[in-house]
C-alpha cells in the first residue's frame, strides 16, 4: 500500500510537493479551489507547471483531487444543485489539468427526498457532468457515516447508483474506514473486515475500489457520526489497521490518511504508525 496525506494548498500548487515529502508521501490528496467556497480562481499555469515536475521528480503518485465540501448533487430540491453540477464539471476538468486522474465526491444528502429518488437524480448528476467532460478522470464515490440524511453509508446503496451510471469505465469507489464505522461496519476485527469487504464485494464490486482513506474514529460503531481520529488511536484500533493494510484485497491500493493536524508532528506520528503496521 502507497501512503500518503491530504496536503493543504495554502499558497498555491507550487507549495504541495513540499509538503508532501516532508510527511514522506508516495501518494497525495487535495482540493483543487477552496473547500468551503463556491467560486474558484483560475489554476496558474506556472503554479500548476511546478507541481507536475514536482510530482514526477519526487515519485508521487497516484494524485487525487477531492471535491469541495459544498456540493449536494443527490437531490434537485436544494437549491444549490445547478451549482452544485457545474463544480462537478469544473474539478472533473481542474483534476485533468493538475494531473490527477482520479476525482474523490461525497455522496450527497436527500434533503427530504426519498432514497430511491437521491440515487437516481446523483447518477443523473454523474451522466450530466460526464456527458460535458468527456476526459479520462475517474469519479470516486466515498462511503459515508450515514449521519443526518446523506445517503451512502451503505454498500447496496452506492452499487445502486454505480449500475445506473452510463460511463463504467469512470466510475469508482473510495473506502474511508472511519465512515464506514459509523455506518455500522465493524472493521476493528479480522471478522468484521471480513464480512465488510463481502458485502462491498457483493454490491459493488472489488474491482472499483480505488482508494482506501485510512483514519481512525472517535465515534462508537454505527453512531452515524463522523469523527476522524489519528491511526491505531481511536475505536478501530491498532489492529484494525494492521488487517486492513496488510487485506490481500486493499494492500495494492493507495492509502489516504485524512487525520488532524494542529501541528506537521502529528502527520510524521501517523505516518510512522501505519507503516510499522505493514507485515
């Protein structure tokens, strides 16, 4: 398994590398705009230039661009959901000219809706957006914690809309083990990896897995909180971890570590863990 963090990218793309080696990064996440704003600038193409050189003189690969946390494309009763499309395009596009082949997207919330109507209008969502970006980014769908009325925590439900999407080959999924907690999955055992990867094997497919987000959680099993806690610290555990990195199904994917951080020590501690969990 490559590690690697989600990088800030406070002060522009010429700053990520950096950053990433410092942590000892082989694979990097990050956000291509604010996260917390609809409105994005224009990618500098010197800024963007450096981070690609940057990237392949230090080995780091794959890159993935997480979408903004604003977006809601599960349901057109909000009344942000034009905006919320036309993001989808934008990164869909940024992620093709930062380099990152791959695109990380939340599933969305009802909003009152209900489940069968959020899963069709996000494969809807997803159609649209590929019908007006036709390039080779890879949408990855992320498991939720189920917490309010987002949609996702399940398995089922995430192959529900992966069967309705018309493009397979840009379709994926993204593994985050401390939603997948929250949900209900028990991945603190051997067992309950076990079943858990069944399950998303059953409904989804092993094959679309294409990166796993490894954090642990503060939350209890099934809470439907989302609580990111630093690797081996939190209820899944050191073992846990010690499965699921060294899981004949996940040991060959990338592994994105989303923990906090309130000074770069915590990111070094982190990383030094998961690594001395690899047998």
């Amino acid at each position: 398994m490559r590690f690697g963090f989600h990088i800030s990218i406070a002060g522009g793309f010429s700053k990520v590398v950096k950053r990433a080696k410092t942590r000892g990064c082989e694979t990097i996440q990050l956000f291509s705009r604010n996260p917390r704003r609809w409105n994005s600038t224009l990618l500098d193409e010197r800024n963007v230039g450096v981070f690609k050189k940057e990237l392949r003189e230090a080995a780091i690969s794959p890159v993935f661009i997480h979408l903004p946390y604003l977006p809601n494309l599960a349901t057109k009763r909000s009344p942000f959901y034009d905006r919320s499309l036309m993001v989808l395009c934008e990164d869909l596009r940024r992620a093709e000219t930062l380099g990152a082949f791959y695109l990380v997207v939340h599933m969305g919330s009802r909003l009152g809706a209900g489940e069968a109507e959020s899963v069709k209008t996000l494969a809807e969502s997803i159609n649209r957006a590929f019908q007006e970006t036709e390039n080779c980014t890879t949408l990855l769908l992320e498991n939720t914690s189920g917490q309010g009325s987002q949609i996702g925590s399940r398995f089922e439900e995430i192959g529900s809309v992966i069967e309705r999407v018309e493009d397979q080959h840009r379709i994926g999924v993204c593994f985050d083990t401390a939603h997948a907690f929250g949900a209900g999955y028990d991945i603190s055992s051997r067992k309950g990896l076990d079943a858990t990867l069944d399950e998303l094997h059953c409904f989804v497919g092993v094959q679309r897995l294409l990166l796993v987000h490894l954090n642990d959680t503060k939350v209890p099993l099934g809470s439907h909180k989302d609580r990111h806690w630093h690797i081996g610290k939190g209820r899944i555990g050191l073992e846990g971890f010690r499965n699921i990195v060294n899981d004949p199904r996940l040991r060959h994917l990338p592994g994105i570590m989303e923990t906090p951080r309130k000074v770069d020590r915590e990111d070094l501690e982190n990383m030094e863990v998961i690594r001395s969990l690899v047998d």
